[in-house]
C-alpha cells in the first residue's frame, strides 16, 4: 500500500470536478476534451497544502488551438519563497518559439495535447509532491523569457 499524504487539496476552477481534487471527476475534461468548455472554464489551479508547511501547485493553462501548459511549483509558506517552479514539456526544439495571448508569452513547446498533459495531472492529483515522470518538464529558470 502507499503511503497516505497528510495535507489538503484545493481546486480553484470554477465549475470542473464539482470543486473536488478527484482524479475520476478529472478525467473527462481530457478524455472528452472539448475546447469550448475549457474556454468558457478558462484556467485554473490546483494545490496541495502539505503538513510540512509547503505549498504545490500545478496552474492548467488551457490555449485553444495551442494545447495545454502546466506549470508546477512547490513554495515554502514559512519562508514566503518559491522552492521551485517547471514547465511541462512536449518539444525541447520549440521552448525558444514563444506564443503570446493576453500579454502572456509561453514557449510553444511548452504545449501538451489533452492526451498528454491528462497523465501529468492525474498524477499530481495522486502525488502531489513530486513531478509526473510521465511527461518532460523544464525548470523556469532554463526557459529563456522574452523581455
């Protein structure tokens, strides 16, 4: 069996999963993804708040026509500081190529399809603390931002 994680979840979208973290309820909005309801959605996080005071996040930015992007980031809520904060990857070739919406610039690589950002967050929803192995991911620091 494992190990059961103390803590708390909390989902900010507004109507997915009827507010719950349940992987189950998840699912759909990726199996059955249909770009008008993320759109009306719009984005969104989920967290986990873990008994050793750290804060982790993963923010689900859904760009119709682009893809999914996931960010993941762990903050220390004692210390106010971001531990670390990465990107999912899709292509390593295309993190210099930058799509930009609402003065947001994200690399196109970046970019998952529903199929492929689906075992990230199903993941995080089962293991908070630790990056899905079943996708690439960059750390913000690697990514060279516009300015």
């Amino acid at each position: 069996a494992g190990v059961k994680l103390m803590g708390s979840f909390r989902n900010t979208f507004l109507s997915f999963a009827g507010g719950s973290c349940d992987a189950a309820k998840w699912k759909p909005y990726f199996s059955e993804y249909q770009a008008d309801v993320w759109d009306a959605e719009g984005d969104g996080v989920l967290q986990f708040h873990a008994d050793d005071g750290k804060e982790y996040s993963l923010v689900i930015v859904h760009w119709s026509g682009v893809g999914f992007l996931l960010q993941l980031a762990c903050r220390n809520l004692t210390t106010n500081r971001s531990e670390w904060c990465k990107f999912s990857v899709s292509d390593r070739n295309r993190l210099d190529q930058f799509e930009e919406r609402d003065d947001l610039h994200y690399p196109v690589g970046c970019f998952l399809s529903p199929t492929d950002a689906w075992p990230a967050v199903e993941d995080f929803l089962s293991q908070p603390t630790q990056p899905s192995s079943r996708i690439g991911w960059i750390d913000d620091a690697e990514v060279s931002w516009p300015e």
